[in-house]
C-alpha cells in the first residue's frame, strides 16, 4: 500500500510539471489587456487587433526599381511603439496557427464590403464563392462595412465619407494614374486613410490586371487561306480620341504609309448593330477583325509603367490578327518574342507603317509571325480579387496606411510623355 502511495504521488508532481507551463500560458493569454497592445481575446483565441486602421503601420509612396514599398519607408505612428512591436508578435504568431483551428475561429463571423460609390449605378458585386475564405458578404450600409472599396470617381465629392472605428479603406482602379481625374485625389484629408490599394502598379496591395498569357498546341487551321482572305491591312478600335499618349497623332503619320481603318468614335467606321465600339459587341467586332484583317492596333491611352489592357489580350481570343502594341508596359519582359509588333522598336510612325505594308505582303513571313501568335492564349482571372479582400478582411492584414495616395499613385516615372513623337 505504501508503494502504491509513493507511485501516484510521483504520477501527480510528474503530471503538474508537464502542465504547468501550459496552464501558465493561458492565464497570460486571458489576462486582460489594454487596448493600447493590440492583443483582444475573443473565443478563447488570441487574434490580431480591431484596433482602428488608421493607427497601422504607415506605409510612404516612395517604391524601389521593382515598383515595390521599400521596408525602410514604413513608419510607425508616434500613438503606440509598444503596440506597434505587440501586433508585429501576434503578426507572426498568427501565421504560425494557419492550419491550426485558429482559421475556423477567425471565419466564424462574416467580413461585409461596401462600394463606395454615391449617386451612381451599383457596381456587379464580388462573388466569395469557392474562395478559400468565403465569409464574406457585399453591404449597402456604411456602418456594416468591415472594408470600403472606393475608387477615383467616389472621391470626387468634397467630403470622404463618415468612417466607422476599425473600418479598412481600399482603393480600386485599373485607370491610368496620368489621366486628369486622378486631380482630385489630391487632397489632405485623403493622407494616411487608406490601407490597401487594388491597382495596376505591380508594388499595389493586389495588383489589377487584364489577364495573362498561356501556351497551347497550335490549333490547326488553313493559314495561307487565312492570309488571302484578309482584305485589308490595319484596323483600330478606338472611343476616346484625346488621351496622354497622343495616339491620334501618331495613327494620323503611320497612316501616310499604310491604310488604318478606325473605328468608334474617332473614325469613321463602325461595328455591330451599335455602330460605336469594342465595348458594345466585342465578340461580334473580333470576328470582323479576324476574318478582315492583318494587323490590330493595340495602343494604349497612357504610357504608364506596368499598364496592359484589354486591348492587347483581345486579340489571344481566337483572333488571327497580329497585335500591334504601343504603350510603357515593358512587353518585351513578359510576353514572348515574335507574338504581337512593338511600335518602341521603330524609329517614327512613318517606319512602323511601312514595315507593317511590306509584311502585310508577304505571306510567308506573315504566316509565320500569326502561327507564333495563335501559340497562345488569353488565361482569365489570374487572381480573384474578391478571393483575396475577403482573406485579408478576416486576417486584418497587411497593416498598412499609404500617407499620401496620390504621391504614391503619381510618383516619378510611374507615366511619362510619349518620346516617339
């Protein structure tokens, strides 16, 4: 009897010191604190702060050669040193717990996100299903609101609009940063409010894009047949006549050395039962382009640096006509030689035109270049932006706030003037 009391008492000290520690731990965990650390306890778990958005991390405009924030442009807000070093912990100790049942906790309650966009049309709303995480919802209600999604045109009301405590302001847009409506974005009560941008600048939160290429076995068809079917040289779709790139200017000299045929709105041909542009019948206006002719003007209303539209990505729909491209996107660094005609390679208008004559031509040579074209293909969706917000919405993370937007947005060399003119 005596053995047996030593034994379970040497079972009972063992088993205090194998828990010991963890009971230590969580009475630290559900210690309450204040609201200054950054640390909250909700169900049992330590999360990542609710505290306001606007005392993150700040983030400045300025961006290394790759377009990226540089690390030592982030600043912290002189409110808390010590909250800022506490989140950066929970930071780390968070993603440790991804694939722990820390995830299903931070789900449990839906992320609402609001466009932000008074007096106008409602925007199609994003789509959470088949995300990773999908506890998110679209909200009319401002207050709801766990993120705000405004855009250029939402900010031109003279005032931003009440901001909940804890609410994430996102901007979005795909336009060109040159473009005079990005005026308005200059202002002071704009700095330090928005935490994440939706972009084309490749150093965005998430980076706006068109699309991307893919490769795929040459689909078989009667090239030569292709090529004597075309009727004619060069086609432009086009809407809006005055843009920074002075792209009227330069079809205006390409055209006294090979015929364009302009359609929209600065031409005087049409498409489809609108009769005004792509945009109204798209696939009806490619198959016109396909089927009629050689060549397609791909030119970009900016030169901008990571700005690629639709306009290039089009004509990998099945299209057989070779892109021409005109733009600051560097094509060269992403897409593949010998797919689409770059006008930065000739020195004038006037030599792009007589080239694009001479190859319209000769179809051996034509033939050749649509064969390397049709090698690819247009791949939709590269990145599902409602996927990505509704993830960063439940993480609260990145935690960042751009001090001045519109420094960020027009930063030098991110446009600049056309130089083949």
């Amino acid at each position: 009897m005596g053995l047996n009391r030593v034994v379970y008492c040497l079972l009972v000290i063992i088993t205090v010191l194998c828990y010991a520690p963890y009971v230590l731990h969580l009475m630290r965990v559900r210690k309450p604190q204040p609201h200054t650390t950054g640390v909250e306890q909700t169900s049992e778990l330590m999360k990542i702060s609710d505290s306001d958005p606007r005392n993150w991390s700040t983030l400045g405009y300025w961006t290394n050669a790759f377009g990226r924030i540089v690390s030592n442009n982030v600043k912290t807000n002189i409110k808390g040193i010590e909250s800022l070093f506490i989140k950066k912990e929970v930071l780390h100790n968070q993603k440790v717990s991804f694939h722990s049942m820390a995830i299903t906790h931070l789900q449990s309650g839906e992320k609402n996100i609001m466009f932000w966009n008074p007096g106008k049309a409602a925007r199609s709303p994003l789509d959470f299903r088949d995300c990773e995480y999908s506890a998110c919802a679209m909200t009319t209600t401002l207050r709801k609101a766990d993120v705000l999604w405004l855009d250029v045109n939402s900010l031109k009301s003279e005032a931003l609009p009440p901001r909940p405590p804890n609410q994430i302001w996102l901007f979005g847009s795909r336009d060109p940063p040159d473009l005079p409506m990005f005026e308005h974005l200059d202002r002071q009560d704009l700095n330090n409010q928005v935490n994440w941008t939706w972009y084309l600048l490749r150093g965005s939160t998430w980076q706006a894009r068109y699309g991307h290429l893919q490769e795929r076995p040459l689909p078989r068809k009667q090239y030569n047949e292709i090529f004597h079917r075309k009727s004619h040289d060069v086609a432009w779709f086009v809407s809006q006549c005055d843009r920074p790139s002075r792209r009227m200017e330069y079809v205006k000299r390409m055209r006294t050395q090979v015929g364009v045929h302009i359609y929209g709105l600065c031409g005087n041909f049409t498409c489809g039962s609108s009769g005004y542009h792509m945009g109204n019948k798209r696939e009806e206006c490619l198959n016109l382009l396909s089927r009629n002719y050689k060549f397609y003007l791909a030119f970009e209303n900016s030169f901008c640096k990571d700005y690629v539209t639709e306009k290039f990505f089009n004509l990998f729909n099945d299209v057989d006509t070779i892109p021409v491209v005109r733009g600051g996107f560097q094509y060269h660094k992403f897409f593949p030689a010998g797919i689409y005609i770059d006008a930065a390679d000739f020195p004038s208008p006037e030599s792009l035109g007589a080239y694009l004559r001479e190859l319209a031509r000769d179809e051996q040579r034509y033939v050749r270049l649509l064969k390397r074209k049709n090698r690819f293909t247009r791949a939709e969706k590269p990145v599902r932006i409602a996927c990505e917000l509704c993830k960063a919405a439940h993480l609260r993370e990145p935690r960042q706030v751009y001090t001045n937007l519109y420094r960020w947005l027009r930063a030098p060399g991110n446009c600049w003037r056309p130089r083949d003119l």
